[in-house]
C-alpha cells in the first residue's frame, strides 16, 4: 500500500496547519481516506465501550465495539478481559448487549466459552475425530478504564490507555469534574450528515458560538478572554464560565459547576459539562461513510438531579446540537465541492481544531 500521505506530503501539510491551513477537503469526503483513518485511527484507538457499574460482579459482560471490532468485556475471576466477540466457529455474534452469566454462548450453533475466553464445548464436536478446543478461544482485545468508563482497543500492541489520557484526568478533576457523585441515566444513539472531522472540529471550536449558538452563548461566556482553550498531547479542554446575570439565559446555571467543559480524547470521545447541577454527557463519535457520523451519549447525573434542571438541560443540549447539525451538514457539501480546496481557520480561535488536524496528520503519516 503507498502511504497516504507521502512523507514529503505529510511535512507539508504540518506547515500548513501551523500557518492555519488546513488539511485538503478530500480528506473529508475520499473513501480512500476514511478506508486509512479505519486502520490508522479507529482500529488502533481506545474506544469506550461502557460502565464500571455494568461490571461490577464476576461474570457481568457489556458488548461494544473498538474500531469496526464487535467486542465484549467481561469480569472475570482475574478482572476485566475483553474479546473480540465473534465465535471462532461460524462468526457469529456471541454476546449481545450487556448481561450476567457463567458462559459465553454464541446463539446459532451453541458453542460456550468460559469467562478467560476458552471454548469449554462445542455440541457434537465429540463426534469429530481430532477436534481439538485449545486454539479455538476467543481472540483477545485490549480493556482499560478510566473512572467510571471501560475502554477497548483492538490493537493487540496497543500502549496503555493512560499514554492517551496524559494530564486529562488531573486536568478534569482540577475544573471540578468529579465523577464520583454521577450515576449513568441514559444512552441515545444518533446519526448526522458531515465527516466524523467536521463533527469533532465543530466540538473544538467556540468561535461559532457567539453567531450560531445565542441560546448556548447567553449561558456560557464565550467571550474569547474568558473561554479558555488548553491542548495536551492527545486531549484538549476548553473551559468557560457560566455568564452572570443572564436576563434571559436558556436555563438555570445557578449550581455548584461553575465552568463548562468540554474535553476531547483521541480519537473520537467528547465529554460534556455544562454549568449548574453536577452533569456530564460522554459522546463517542464514529464515522458512518465519509460523509455521515453515527454516534451515541451515555448521560449521567448524580442521583437527587432535580428533574427540572435534567428537563431544561435536555432542551437547552438539543437546541445546540440541532443548530451544530445544521452547521455540519452544510460544511460537508461545501467540501463535497472540494472549493476551495483547502479552509484558513484562525490559530488562537481554532486552536484546538489545528491540534486536531494535526492529531489526524500525525495517525495516518504514522507507519
Ligand atoms: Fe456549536
């Protein structure tokens, strides 16, 4: 396979983002290119997967999946293991959605691994001369955690998931972000037009707030003194107080978070504060195609939330995301154009959109 991009290429296109040029509209619309990301990106990336609730006590499994792999996690007599879950006989799925069991049985031929992924029976495997069970476990996967959430990789020389995380947690727990006191309440799953990259860049930039968002921006201040933009290796986290005295802000931010915060893990998982009660919406952000995103939120509130601050907040989120979905859609078919060729985004606004890009450069120029 050459490589995309050429090194000669790939120096170029760094350059041009540290000027603020960005990366080739084709990037966003080429199969070819989402065909690379798959590989470079998405299967060699931790992906959230679920709860450390939802696996609690031995024998708990959760399913998901890390990038294009179906996976299933389980807890196990030595801990967390996690699996590529696809049966080594017919490749079926194996484990479906999350439960508790002694077994793994896959439902078409019933072919049962135990809980360390070994195949413990096969129905009339004793009628087969030499068949022999060893060989045929479940392939293994990567598991991780941070706090509450479970990771998966399935690269099998993956590092660890705290390489990737870097001062993210410490940074989180600073702003207040404390997962102790959250009880996970709801997934949604969700589909949108635009590029996965359109999605998570429209995520790390609040220069379109104060034209697109008058709702979101009557609450939180995004002014550019007072909204902060911090990038680490493969994280970033912008910050933002709530604005005080809004006449007319779109819900009570009045609590004890005060800052919003949005944090990005590479490759596609956003964490969401918003300002007021104790809340935190976690989204994982896949691509569906070159040109449609498919993702889900996993919502969390502590337990005693006040149900009309978990109702406006609600309101207030869907009002952003559609203004967002609207943006997006339309970014995507100025890049289907591929004129201009390439954007010119603004170095200290965009910042965290050109670190990035940059993320992006740096996975698929990798060897
Ligand atoms: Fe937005």
């Amino acid at each position: 396979m050459t490589p995309f991009p050429s090194p000669e290429e790939a120096a170029r296109l760094a350059l041009d983002l540290d000027r603020g040029v960005s990366l080739p509209a084709s990037w966003y619309t080429d199969p070819a290119v989402l065909a690379r990301e798959h590989d470079r990106i998405f299967r060699r990336g931790w992906q959230y997967v679920g709860r450390a609730d939802q696996l609690a006590r031995p024998g708990d499994y959760v399913t998901g999946e890390a990038g294009g792999v179906p996976v299933v996690v389980v807890r196990a007599e030595q801990g967390l293991r996690g699996f590529v879950n696809v049966c080594r006989h017919r490749r079926h799925l194996v484990a479906v959605g999350a439960g508790n069991g002694t077994l793994l049985r896959c439902p078409y031929h019933g072919w049962c691994y135990d809980l360390d992924g070994r195949l413990r029976s096969a129905p009339r495997a004793d009628r087969e001369p030499g068949f022999d069970p060893t060989g045929l476990s479940l392939l293994p996967v990567r598991v991780d955690g941070w706090g509450p959430f479970v990771f998966a990789n399935a690269d099998p020389g993956a590092g660890p998931l705290a390489s990737t995380l870097g001062d993210l947690p410490d940074i989180a727990a600073r702003n207040g972000l404390d997962f102790a006191g959250l009880r996970f309440r709801s997934r949604e799953g969700w589909r949108a037009a635009g590029n996965w990259k359109v999605l998570l860049e429209n995520y790390l930039e609040c220069y379109h707030c104060p034209v697109a968002h008058p709702g979101f921006s009557s609450v939180v201040d995004v002014r550019p003194d007072a909204y902060s933009l911090h990038a680490g290796e493969w994280f970033s986290a912008q910050t933002a107080p709530a604005r005080s005295g809004a006449p007319r802000a779109a819900y009570d931010a009045g609590g004890p978070v005060a800052l919003a915060q949005y944090y990005y893990l590479w490759p596609n998982l956003t964490l969401s504060t918003h300002p007021g009660h104790p809340n935190l919406a976690v989204h994982v952000w896949l691509p569906d195609g070159p040109d449609h995103t498919r993702g889900f939120t996993d919502r969390f509130f502590p337990p005693d939330a006040p149900e009309e601050f978990v109702r406006a907040l609600a309101e207030f989120t869907r009002q952003v995301v559609t203004e967002d979905q609207s943006l997006t859609a339309s970014v995507q078919l100025g890049l289907r154009a591929g004129l201009p060729e390439r954007g010119r985004l603004l170095p200290r606004s965009e910042r965290l959109v050109l670190h990035f890009q940059k993320l992006v450069l740096r996975a698929l120029s990798a060897g």
